[in-house]
C-alpha cells in the first residue's frame, strides 16, 4: 500500500490531505493494517474492519471442521454442502494460491501472522459490517471498533440507517 499512495502522491491532481484507504472483505484487513503503518492516509474505510484474518478463517468454519481439522484434508469439495459456494473456492484455490501453500491446513497457518492492532490506527475510521455477514465477521468487526482510539468518523451502519422493513 505505501507504493501505491507513493504513487497516487507523485501525482498533481490528488490531494495528499484527502487521501483514504477503503477495503472490503479481506480488503477490509488491508486496509486497517494499511492504516495503521501509513499515517498519509487521512482516513479509513473498512468492511468488514477484521483483525485477526487467521482466527476470522477459523471461526467461520462449520463447527464439525474445526472440531476434526483433518476433515480439511479430505478436500472442501466433499465438504461442500457445509459451505457456500464462494468459501468452496476460497477454501479450496485461492487461499493456497495466495500463500504458495501445498495444502489447505497449511495455508491457514500460514495466515497466523496476519494480524493488526487496530490501536496504531490514528485516523479517523468508517467501520461497515453487512447484514449477511456471518457470526464470525461480526464478531471481528466488534472487536476492532472497541478497540480504535479515533472515533471521530466512526459509526456502526444500522446506527446511521434506520432497520429495512
């Protein structure tokens, strides 16, 4: 991310005073972490703001995987009907491709270290958890926005919209 506001910097029409870092879904981890080692971002926009990205893959989980990891072994297509269809192939593919792991158990080792302190975060931040969001991303979600000290710009979305229906 520093390379990338480096550049969006070189540039005359961006204002460096104006610059945010918003993520989504584990681009939402991104850019807590972003924030947190980059004080030229003036602002945060994350959703879901998670913290703990290994722990976040573990607790989303079916009980019965974590219970029995060696289930994970078998395959997470056997599995499938205790998936969506999107963690199938994020289980299944992107994780391993994304950290060059062989298998899957040992790409979520792997993720162990991805983690952020959302206390080193200065900026002011806009932290948005979906209403279809599982257990698990709701959980990081609370935790992050307890543990932010820049409150400024922050609320929880059901705070600022009034219930649909």
């Amino acid at each position: 991310m520093r390379a990338v506001l480096d550049a969006a910097l070189a540039r005359p029409d961006i204002d460096a005073d104006r610059v945010a870092v918003y993520g989504q879904s584990l681009g939402g981890y991104f850019a807590v972490r972003a924030a947190s080692r980059e004080p030229r971002f003036k602002a945060v926009v994350a959703s879901t703001p998670i913290i703990d990205w290994h722990r976040l893959l573990v607790d989303a989980m079916p009980t019965l995987l974590r219970r029995a990891p060696r289930l994970l072994e078998l395959g997470v297509s056997r599995l499938g009907r205790v998936f969506n269809p999107v963690q199938v192939v994020a289980y299944e593919k992107f994780f391993q491709w994304q950290t060059g792991a062989s298998t899957l158990r040992e790409a979520l080792e792997s993720y162990r270290s991805w983690t952020v302190d959302p206390r080193e975060v200065r900026q002011p931040v806009l932290a948005l958890v979906g209403e279809g969001e599982g257990s698990a991303f709701r959980q990081q979600a609370d935790e992050a926005y307890l543990r932010l000290t820049h409150t400024t710009a922050m609320d929880w979305l059901e705070e600022v919209l009034p219930p649909v229906g």
